[in-house]
C-alpha cells in the first residue's frame, strides 16, 4: 500500500527536532532514499532495523509498502510498521492503521486499526486525528459516536487539517456531536476554504446564501461556488446551472447554466443530469435535442430521480427521442409514482384505464389518480 515519500522526510526533521542523534548509516539511508537510491537504502537500514531502531524500521515498512527498489508486499510493511508502533513510533503506527483499514492484501482489521490510529492520535499526529474522527463518525471497528469523532476532529482542524476543519464545520453546521451553532460553523468553513478545500467552498457558500450566522449575500456564496467547481466539485457545478438558469443574483445565462450542468451530470449528479435533460429538450442554452434529453433522463432516472423516471416514461408514451414503448412508459411511470410524484401517478393512472402498457384495471386506475389527488393533482381530481 502506497505511502507517500513525504512522509519519511517528514519522520527524520521530527527526529531532528526532538535532539535524538541521527546514527550515521540512518543518516545515510536517508540521504539515499531521497535521491532514489533505494537499494542503498535497504542496505542500510535493515541492519539497523533488526537491531531494534524504530526510525529505520518505520521507513522500512514504507519501502515495502511502495515497493520502493523491493517487490510492494503489505504483509512485510506491517511487520516492519508494527515493530517500530510497539516502541512508540507515531509515523510507524498511521501507517500500520492505514494499512489494517485500507489494504486489498492484508486482511482489514477495524479494531487493530482504531487502535493504532489512537496512540499515534494521542501523539498528536493529524492525519491519525482526522482517520480516527473518521471511523467514529462511520462507526467501523468501534460504535458509531458524533461526539467523540468530533473530537478529534477539533484536534486535527486546530492543526490546520482541512479535511477536519471542513468536517468539524459541518458537525457544527447540523448539530451532529455538538450543538448546532452557524457562527462555529462559519469560522471552521472558512479556515478549510481558505486553505483551497472545494467541499468547504461549497458549504460556506450555502451558509452566505441561507444567511446562516452571517447576513445574506448571495454574491459571496457564487463566487464560493465558483471556486469550488473550478475544482471539479459536482454539486457546486449543479448549484451554478441552477443560479445561472434562473438568473439568481447573476444575469439568466441558459448557456452558462447548461455548461455548468453538463460538468457536474458526467460526474454522476442526477439533479444536474435531469436539470440538463430538461434543457435539451426545450432547447435552453443547448441545441434542441430529444435524444440527448432522453439520454440524460436515463441517467438520473437509473439513480432513482423521480422527476428524471417521470420525463423518461413521457418520453416513452409519446415517442420523443425514443421508439414509441408504453409497457417501458409505464415501467418509468410506476417507479416515479412510487416515489409519490403526483403526475406520475396520475399519467400510470390513465395507462391502467385506458390498458396502454398494462392490462386494463379501473380499480388500479383509480387507486392511482386518488392518490394523485390526494396531493392535488388537478388531474387526479378530475378522472375520480
């Protein structure tokens, strides 16, 4: 399991900082793997690692873990890793929980890993004390519990960890392990977005443009959401065709929204892939194009998007980018109508009164518009 070589250079100024006297062949070793030299490397650190030192034993299990000038074997990192962890070596105890919680060649073990991640936590290691917040908020190889994986949250973020500050915000943010308070929640966003996180840009944007904890200013949450999907984020790119489609505090640009729908449906957003279905079919901002609707229609719909299985079963009774098909018409409308769509009830409704896809049943059709009208469904009140 890959360990990133930052992290060995990271181990030796730690060392340096504490006073402990860097043996000469460590030293060595060092200056070796650094420049790519790993068979020097080994050469000089096994010795010393069968000797009982827990700096070259660590770095050892990181040359196997990445198979660094020897074949990647996991099980000969953990050796390595557990060796220099049993004498306190915070470095060596991350990277034996990460591999215990991640590995595809060594049987994962929750508990081992939570572990680890403690004592290497309690050294004060971040990335030990944002994976062990992780854990608890995900209730893998200990209970599930908020309040302690905020906790270590709070101990990664005032170190400046990102990630943890983001996810501390976000605690904050939906009272989940602490009191919900949005001016915490502000202060934890902000310091993660400053840092370039794209999930705190987003959120800290949702917070200006809610007016949670802060005056309402819509045109600071856009620019956050810009520099969000700037990045790649997909429900900042939604979030944009959406304020750029309804001209929101920014000038209506169906173009523009159509763009920023189109990066966030090819990452899988199904909003954004029903949103933009719905474009190309009125031919907002897009060329006109049924097909192209129906084939992102499908896409949301297949994710259980309710209004997306609508449009497609519409699309299917009526031949719009599809072979007329109402047995598939009704397959789409019965789904969305599951889900309490009120026009989706409505249209299987009038399939099973009419026998369109189905075989007739007025006792299925009224089943269906009553519901329908139970929502208010113009329609649905009007065939009861």
């Amino acid at each position: 399991m890959r360990i990133n070589k930052l992290l060995v250079n990271l181990a030796f100024s730690m060392l340096f900082s504490s006073g402990v006297t860097i043996a000469a062949d460590y030293d060595k070793g060092m200056h070796a793997y650094n420049s790519g030299d790993f068979k020097t490397a080994l050469a000089e650190w096994t010795p010393i690692a069968e000797q009982g030192d827990a700096r070259a034993q660590a770095t050892l299990g990181i040359m196997y873990g990445n198979g660094d000038g020897v074949p990647q074997n996991d099980k000969i990192a953990v050796y390595w890793y557990a060796k220099a962890a049993e004498q306190g070596h915070a470095m060596a105890q991350y990277n034996l929980a990460v591999t215990y919680r991640r590995s595809n060649s060594v049987p994962k073990n929750y508990k081992a890993a939570v572990k680890w991640y403690t004592r290497a936590a309690e050294q004060g290691d971040f990335r030990a004390q944002y994976d062990l917040a992780t854990v608890y908020s995900e209730g893998k190889g200990v209970p599930k519990n908020d309040k302690i994986a905020v906790k270590w949250y709070a101990r990664a973020a005032e170190q400046g960890h990102a990630k943890a500050q983001y996810h501390l915000g976000l605690a904050y943010s939906n009272g989940r392990g602490v009191k919900q308070s949005f001016k915490t929640a502000l202060n934890w966003y902000t310091k993660s977005s400053e840092q370039g996180y794209p999930k705190a840009q987003y959120h800290l944007g949702l917070i200006y443009a809610n007016g949670e904890g802060v005056p309402e200013n819509d045109k600071i949450a856009v620019n956050l959401y810009i520099k969000a999907a700037e990045q790649g984020f997909a429900m900042a790119q939604y979030h944009l065709g959406v304020i750029y489609s309804q001209g929101k505090d920014v000038s209506k640009n169906d173009k523009t929204a159509a763009n920023w729908y189109t990066l966030a449906a090819e990452q899988g957003n199904a909003n954004a892939q029903y949103n933009l279905g719905i474009m190309y079919r009125k031919g907002a901002g897009v060329p006109q194009n049924d097909k192209t609707a129906v084939h992102w229609y499908a896409k949301a719909a297949e994710q259980g998007h309710a209004k997306a299985q609508y449009h497609l079963g519409l699309s299917y009774s009526y031949g719009q980018g599809v072979p007329q098909n109402d047995k598939t018409a009704v397959k789409w409308y019965a789904k969305a109508a599951a889900q309490g769509l009120a026009g989706a009830q409505n249209s299987l409704g009038g399939m099973y009164q009419d026998g369109d896809g189905v075989l007739e049943d007025d006792n299925t059709a009224v089943k269906w518009y009553t519901k329908s009208a139970e929502q208010g469904d113009a329609d649905g009140q009007l065939y009861l």
